[in-house]
C-alpha cells in the first residue's frame, strides 16, 4: 500500500513529501520507487537515498522497501493539488528509456 510507504517515509526529517510507485524492472516486472521532494539540507542525495533505505529496512518488509529513489522538485498535479501518479510514472519511464539510449 503506497499510503502506508509514504507516512513511514514522512518521518524522515529531510523528507517534504514523498510519493510512492511502481515502476517497471526487467527481471521482476514492478519494482517499490520512492518519487522524493527533500527539504533543503546538507545531506547529498546519496546520503539521503542511504537513510531512506536504512530506515526503510528497520520500519517496512522487504516487498514494501523501495528499491530507487528518485529526487524531483515537483510532482504533476491537477488544479487542486492532487498528484498525478500516471503522469508521474510516465516520466519517469521517459526518463528511464533516455539513459538507456
């Protein structure tokens, strides 16, 4: 259930908001993403990526630990504010697809 990943994930104190999906991977078909907006800190990305999956291993099971973490400034949303997760998705396998070129 992504809701429960996210308010675990919350609590970390350098995370502003944080939204979790499916994405694809080519051996296991769907792998656990956590799409991050991080609040200003002196922590790199990697040392964030390092305490989220750190605290995801002691607070989630195995299945609900995200696997890739992914930085971003803002998510798609519409007029009200919610988050487009298909939109969402859909960037990050357009992003995904241009590495691989």
């Amino acid at each position: 259930a992504p809701a429960a990943i996210e308010a675990t994930l919350s609590k970390l104190p350098f995370i502003q908001e944080v939204i979790v999906v499916g994405t694809p991977h080519p051996l296991y078909g769907e792998e656990v993403t956590a799409v991050v907006i991080s609040r200003e800190t002196v922590l790199s990305e990697d040392e964030q990526t390092a305490q989220i999956k750190a605290y995801a291993a002691s607070e989630l099971s195995k299945p609900e630990r995200p696997t890739t973490v992914i930085y971003v400034t803002d998510y798609p949303r519409n007029p009200t504010g919610k988050v487009l997760r298909h939109q969402l998705i859909a960037k990050i396998k357009e992003n995904a697809l241009e590495k691989n070129v």
